[in-house]
C-alpha cells in the first residue's frame, strides 16, 4: 500500500517532461529516417520495393529499443524511482509510506528490507510518542494528590496531620519509584546498565524468593511451590537484578492467581547453544488473552484496562525483560488465556 506525498508528486512531474522530450524524439528519428531512406532509395536507384524494407529497418530497431528501453524501465528505472520516491518521503518525516512488493531478484529483497525498516521505524516513533502520553498520564495523578493536600493544608481545609502527610509522602515515593523504573528501563534499553556479576548457587535464589513470598502466598491461600532439578548449579549473574526480575514475575503471578491456586518456581537444564539454566515461573491464574500476549513486555501495558493498579506503574515486565536481555539471556511466555491454566514465564540464560 503506498501513501502519495507532495515529494513524490513532484517527483513525477519532474519525470513527465522527459518523457514527451522522449516520445517527441523518437518520432523525429522515425519519421525522418524514413523519409531519408525513401528518397535515397526511390531517387538514385529506382528500386521501388527495396526502399520498404530500408524504412521498415528503422522501425524495427526503434520497436526492439523502445521494448528494451520498457524492459529495462520495469526492471530498474520503476523500482528505483518508487524506492527514491519513498526515502524522499521518510526523509519528509512520512513513516507510513510504503514500496510496492517487486518480486524481481534485482530488487524484491531490498523492497521488503527497506519496507520492514520503515515500519520498524514507525513502530519505534508510536511508541515514543506511546511514552511520552503514558509517562504524563502516569506523573499526573499523584501530582494532582499532592498538589491537592498541601493546597488544602495552605488554604485550612485540611489540618497538618500525620494522616494527610503521609498519604502526601506516599504520593511521592510512587513518583520516586516510576522515575526509578524509568531510569532502569532507559539504562538497559541502552546497554547501559552497569550489572554486577557474581557467582552463586541458583538453589540459594529461588530459597531467597520462595522465603520472601511465602508469607503473602499463605495469606492468599496460594500453594507456593519450588522445584530445583540441581541444587549444585551454579550462575554467574547479577544476584540482586535477577532477583528483581523473579520477584516481578511471583508479584505478577500473586496478583492473578485466585484463591487455592498454585505458583511453582522451577529450575532446569537446556539444550539451547550458550544457555545453560532454565528458570520458570507457573501459575494457575486467569491467564493472559491471545491478543495481548505480543505486547505484556511493552511499557505501561497492562492486561486489564478497566483497572487502575496504581500500586504498579505497568514497567515491571518490560524491566524484567531488558534485565534478562542484558544477562544475554531470553524470556518468553505461553498462555492459553484459560482461567485455571495461568502463565508460565521461561527464562534461560
């Protein structure tokens, strides 16, 4: 599908002129030859038939070059003037333009590559422009709490009490955490993100996690469960982000897991090339639709819309995901979106 720009309509018009100065050339040269040819022949030798394949000479040449010169057009000179036409607009700031499909080996790859560039592109600039609306819709509620109470306690309305402040301090420990995540997010979307590597048993983790967890488990009636298939494996990794990533992912699992349900941290080996340890969390939640699974790693994504969770600024997986691809690591998911079937995060590393 292609979207028609002022660059490439003058691009177009740049073309037209060329062409009539073309097709008027071509004429001349026909018409002339021609009449060259007839009289040369008609007047010096007298031959009257042979002069109709003289002039009928020419003719064919310029059938066989306007073929070619055609050929040669449909080949080249078209695509590279759509694919011209196209940098023009995206150097316009038009992202939505697109190459016509070319299945011609000169330039069907590059036709597809360039169009798969474009729309990466226009991905990436939705989502930034995504951000900026989610980054201001977010800072807007607890800056509206805030400015609220301390108007209302300048103004009389509300006394200075420990309650109002610290529901205002409360206020700015969740602004203080989404600029936090934010900043993580950004360093290790980046590469930025100094990790801290050191070497220690997963068993040690995953007993870290499950003692951190149990208490709200048992709370909730959750069955928290742990399964280590090595209690010798080692990992060379940065405990405390890994930490963070697992953390995330029992936080998440708690939240959608109902009553009687059960979460299982697994660990285990892999037959990936540069991967060794596997670690997965399950759970028996509500699961998560077909339809959002491609997007639950974006910013601020959250399952359901109607809910305003503003306990959880919607970054925890897209954090969790930079941390992993930071390790040089992967981290996928698998749901069927059936309640009682749940989530299960893999993570390998």
């Amino acid at each position: 599908m292609t979207n028609d720009s002022p660059q490439q309509e003058r691009s177009e018009r740049r073309y037209f002129p060329c062409a009539i100065l073309f097709i008027g050339a071509l004429l001349l040269f026909i018409g002339g030859t021609a009449a060259f040819l007839y009289w040369i022949f008609s007047e010096y030798s007298g031959v009257r038939n042979i002069w109709l394949l003289a002039c009928g000479a020419p003719i064919v040449v310029v059938v066989l070059l306007i073929f070619t010169i055609y050929t040669l057009y449909s080949r080249y000179g078209r695509p590279l003037r759509q694919i011209l036409s196209a940098i023009d607009s995206v150097a316009e700031g038009n992202l939505t333009v697109r190459v016509p499909d070319d299945n011609s080996p000169q330039f069907g790859e590059l036709i597809k590559r360039f169009n798969k560039m474009v729309g990466d592109l226009e991905r990436s600039e939705q989502q930034r422009r995504n951000l900026t609306a989610d980054v201001a819709h977010e800072l807007r509620t607890p800056l509206h709490i805030i400015q609220g109470n301390l108007e209302g306690i300048v103004d009389g309305v509300y006394q200075p009490t420990s309650e109002h402040i610290n529901a205002t301090l409360d206020e700015t420990r969740l602004l203080t955490r989404l600029v936090n995540d934010l900043q993580t997010l950004s360093l290790a979307e980046t590469g930025q993100l100094l990790l801290h590597p050191t070497r220690f048993l997963l068993a040690d983790l995953i007993q870290d996690l499950a003692s951190s967890f149990s208490t709200q488990a048992a709370s909730q009636g959750i069955d928290l469960q742990t399964n280590v298939s090595n209690s010798h494996q080692e990992l060379n990794a940065d405990y405390d982000r890994l930490n963070q990533v697992l953390s995330n992912l029992i936080s998440n699992a708690l939240r959608h897991t109902p009553q009687g349900g059960t979460i299982s941290i697994e660990t285990g080996a892999t037959s990936g090339v540069g991967r060794s340890v596997r670690i997965m969390v399950k759970d028996t939640g509500a699961g998560i639709a077909s339809e959002d699974l491609p997007f639950i790693f974006d910013r601020f994504w959250r399952g359901d819309r109607s809910r305003s969770e503003r306990n959880h600024s919607g970054l925890g997986l897209a954090i969790a995901k930079q941390l992993v691809l930071a390790h040089g690591g992967i981290i996928e998911v698998q749901s069927e979106g059936v309640p009682g079937k749940g989530t299960a995060f893999t993570i390998e590393l």
